[in-house]
C-alpha cells in the first residue's frame, strides 16, 4: 500500500515529533542536551515516518513566548498527526507513535531522575498521542 501525504500532512507530523521533543526541553534544567539527544532520536527514524522527519522544512514553526504557547500548538499537532496517520496507514501511526516516545526517552537518557515537570510533560505527551 502506498501512502500519499500532502506537505501539509507532512508538516503536521513534524511539527508533532520535534515539538514534542520541544516541549520535553522547555521542561527540563538542561534544555539543550534534552533537544540534542531527542533530535537525534527522530533524525535516526526509519520506514515513512523517517523519511518525513528527515526532509528539511523551514515551515515548522515552534516558537512561543511561553511553554503554554508551544504546548497549545504542538499537543493537538500530535493528536492530528496520529489521526492522520490512523486514516491512512496504522502501521505507520504506531510507527510515529513509538518514535515519538523513543525520543523523549532518548532525550532523557542522560537524566538518573526526570524533574517532576519533564514527567508531567511527558504524560501530556503521551496523552495527545493517545487521544487519536
């Protein structure tokens, strides 16, 4: 089965992975290590999802003034982006969804103890993916 996605779909996919990762960042005492390592994790994705989170896009736009900004921008992206891919290839939205958790335990890999707020924020996460 072949999957057609449209730049807007593929847009919504990644502005969901990397704004997770995001997310994580703006949670944590250490926001680079966090985005470095997370990054690497999306970067090293395979099948359909890797190769939409491989392309280059300076339309993915994650920027606010405050974490709640990013967070009402990138959770229902998320959300979006599993129902997108639910429609179209379930395999790929399991795919999405585990790369998307395997890089936020990558970018905490370098932490003994997540901080309370890099769990909660987690959990959000996890929560909009799962509310597809």
């Amino acid at each position: 089965m072949s999957i057609n996605l449209t730049d807007a779909d593929k847009l919504t996919l990644r502005t969901a992975a990397y704004g997770a990762v995001s997310l994580l960042a703006a949670a944590s005492p250490s926001p680079h290590k966090i985005a470095t390592n997370g990054s690497i994790a999306l970067y090293s994705a395979t099948g359909l999802v890797g190769h939409v989170l491989a392309e280059k896009s300076k339309a993915v736009k994650l920027d606010g003034k405050t974490v709640a900004e990013l967070a009402d921008h990138v959770l229902p992206a998320l959300t979006s982006a599993m129902n997108l891919l639910t429609e179209q290839a379930p395999a790929a939205a399991e795919d999405f969804r585990s790369t998307v958790l395997l890089a936020l335990e990558a970018a905490r890999a370098n932490h003994a103890q997540p901080s309370p707020t890099m769990t909660d924020m987690t959990r959000k996460i996890t929560a909009a993916l799962d509310a597809a």
